[in-house]
C-alpha cells in the first residue's frame, strides 16, 4: 500500500518526548502536563491552556541510576520514566498528574518529588488514590480526589481555569480526536484492512503524546487518506491477532509482531484505543466532572480491579474484540516485573484458551523489545499454530 502522508512525520514526533508540537506549545505559552496512567482523566488535563502528554521513555537505553533509586525487580517501564526524568528529559513539565494506581508508579513519582528532578515555580506532582470498586461511593471518591489533589492544583498553582465551562470544551476536542481514531480502527475489521496495526499504533500513540489541538487536523487528513487508500491484492498478512496487555509504548514491537506475520487488528493494553479512545458522554443533570469520572471508572479494565465483575469484564472485552474484529488468536503481553499484568496474563491467557477455546500466546517481555529474537522467534511459532489450525478447520469443513 501507499504510505500514509503523515506517517514519516509522526514518527518523528514519537522519536523525542520533547518533539516540535510541545515545543510550539509551550512557545506559544501553554502548560504541559505529564500522566503515566488511564485512572487520571486525560480530558481533564487540557483545561483551558494546558495540553497532556502520556510520559514515555523512547529509546531507552541504561536505566542504572534508576535501578540505583527503584531497583532492578521494578517495572522496567517505571525506571525508564524515572531515568528519563533524571536525565533532564522532562524538564519542560509543569506539572505530573499522578495517581496511586501502581505501586511501582508510586515510586517513581516519590523520587521525581524527593529528588527534585524538576524544579520550576508552581510544579507539583499528584498522586490521586483510585478506588478499586465501581459503584456511587467510589465515584464520589473519585470526584474529591480529582479536585483537591489535581484541579486545586492547577488553578492554585497554574491558574488554570477549572470550571464547568473549561471542561465542555476540553470534551469536545478530546470527543473529535476519539471520533478520528474509532472511525480510522473500524477498518481494521475488514477482510484485508487498509490501514495496518503498526501504522494505527502511531496514530494513536501521536494522539497521546502531542498537543491535540495542534495534531486534530492532520489525523483528520489521514481519515480522509485511509479512506481512500487503495490495499494491495494480495493479502498483508498470514493470521490476524488481538494484542492484550501492559504498557506499550514503541511502535517497533507492534513492527515487529507484524513482520512475524500477525496482522494486529485490535489494541486492548495502555496506550491502546481500548479503553482510551471512546467518547465521554456528559449526562444530562449530572455534574461534568461526576460523568468523566464515572465513565473512566466504568471503562477501565485494568487488572488492579479484582472483583469478578471486573474480571469478567476484562475476559469479555478480549472475547469480543478477537470476534469483531475476525481474529485468528490474541497475544497476552506483560512487562517484566508487573505485578497487575503478571497476575492477569498467566491465569487468563490459560481460561481463554481452556474455557472459551480461543488460541493465546503468553508473553513476558522487556520494556524496549524491538530485537528481541526469543520474542520474533515466538510470535512466528504461534503465527505457524494458528495456520495450521485454519487448514484443519477447513479440513474438517470439507468432510
């Protein structure tokens, strides 16, 4: 297929924390807040004339003085966020909307706070304790910490506007950009989609990590692309796969499950489109701040929630996923030393395939895996598995 006229373009921005669209942002005077997890609100985060970056460390390579400060039995992604920040890398902060999601996280945090990595007037670093149930009392929860400990903040210390009217807006771009990439992932349903995961990684991870009001446009631009685009005859790919898991980040480990033969046509991990990249629906009656909070507490299917209504709905989502999107199998994926995916990836990876028949792979991987050979190595044997069980299925069709 063509390539995507973007594409050279966003990768580059991914290739610095720091790229061009931040600093013309913070040129043109705004905030930046920096976020690591799903729990805090992204919206809530590009009030008035702040923008929110998801904190990343790309191409990383030592973490030693991290490990020095964490570690080396740490989430590798924890350190690499910690060294990065160490380094000087996220000098441009203003401030870090932190929540007590993860223990690992937390750690990180307290030693950008402890160290005083970065020092700048008015910056302050959040740590927001997120229920673990989903029910009315959780939500009120929920409110009062996203108040004290971050809105306060943010007009305290920033003057930030924070009101009602702030958040609407905030709403609408952050609706416009989900709307832009659900229409661009509704392709990936098709027989041989025209738009390929690796490609749909970057969309994403751009809509992430960039001003949003300074990418809008040009997503936009590649939805009318995509729309277009022609797909080649011949099929791009040998199995079709569901990715599920921990933190991902490089767009060279989707590259390189791709190039192994499994097309990825459905992103359930952090920093996917699922949960991440739907609509927030503002009830009528209900206070805006109320029904964002609601909607990420219901939405997240983070494997920090242990009640078998949340489990149940994480088994489901994978479920619906590999069936909407016409999967051949998923890939259960976890960063070394993360003790929710850990946990998550070893016993449903086994129910999925035993309970429900659905063909997994079970992977444990480091933070930057992009040549890993064991890994390549892997996935090409799963890829093979898969094939041969579509050759028996017709087999037995035929019969």
């Amino acid at each position: 297929m063509k390539d995507l006229k973007y594409l050279y373009y966003f990768e580059g921005l991914l290739d610095d924390v720091n790229n061009e669209l931040i600093r013309q942002a913070k040129d043109e005077g705004k905030l930046a807040i920096g976020y690591t997890c799903f729990h805090m609100p992204e919206v809530l985060i590009n009030l008035d004339n702040c923008f929110s970056l998801r904190m990343r460390a790309p191409k990383t390579g030592s973490m030693e003085i991290a490990t020095y400060y964490m570690s080396n039995y740490t989430c590798e992604f924890c350190r690499a966020l910690l060294e990065r920040t160490i380094e000087g890398g996220y000098n441009f902060l203003d401030a870090i909307a932190g929540v007590d999601a993860c223990a690992m996280m937390n750690r990180t945090m307290e030693n950008i706070e402890i160290l005083n990595l970065i020092d700048k007037k008015g910056f302050f670093v959040s740590h927001v304790d997120v229920p673990y149930k989903v029910n009315d009392d959780a939500v009120e929860h929920y409110v009062q910490q996203i108040q004290l400990k971050v809105l306060n903040k943010l007009k305290e210390n920033l003057g930030v506007d924070i009101s009602e009217d702030s958040m609407r807006k905030a709403v609408e771009l952050h609706n416009e950009v989900c709307r832009i990439i659900t229409e661009i992932g509704e392709f990936r349903k098709e027989e041989n989609p025209p738009i390929t995961g690796y490609e749909f990684h970057i969309l994403n991870l751009v809509s992430y990590v960039c001003p949003k009001y300074l990418i809008v446009d040009k997503l936009r631009e590649t939805l009318k692309e995509i729309k277009a685009r022609e797909c080649d005859y011949k099929k791009i790919y040998r199995a079709k796969v569901v990715l599920v898991g921990s933190e991902i980040d490089d767009p060279e480990l989707t590259k390189l499950i791709e190039e192994s033969g499994a097309l990825i046509v459905a992103d359930r991990f952090c920093f996917g489109s699922f949960p991440g990249r739907q609509e927030i629906i503002l009830k009528p009656g209900e206070k805006v701040l109320n029904s964002i909070c609601r909607q990420y507490l219901e939405q997240s299917l983070c494997p920090r929630y242990v009640s078998h209504e949340k489990i149940n709905q994480r088994r489901d989502f994978a479920e619906d996923l590999y069936n909407d999107y016409h999967a051949d199998g998923i890939i259960y994926e976890q960063i070394k030393f993360c003790d929710y995916w850990g946990y998550e990836r070893a016993l449903t990876s086994h129910i999925i395939t035993e309970e429900r028949g659905i063909p997994t792979l079970s992977i444990d991987r480091p933070y930057m895996s992009r040549t890993s050979g064991q890994l390549r190595t892997r996935v090409q044997a799963f890829v093979e598995s898969l094939e041969i069980k579509k050759i028996q299925r017709n087999k037995k069709k035929e019969a």
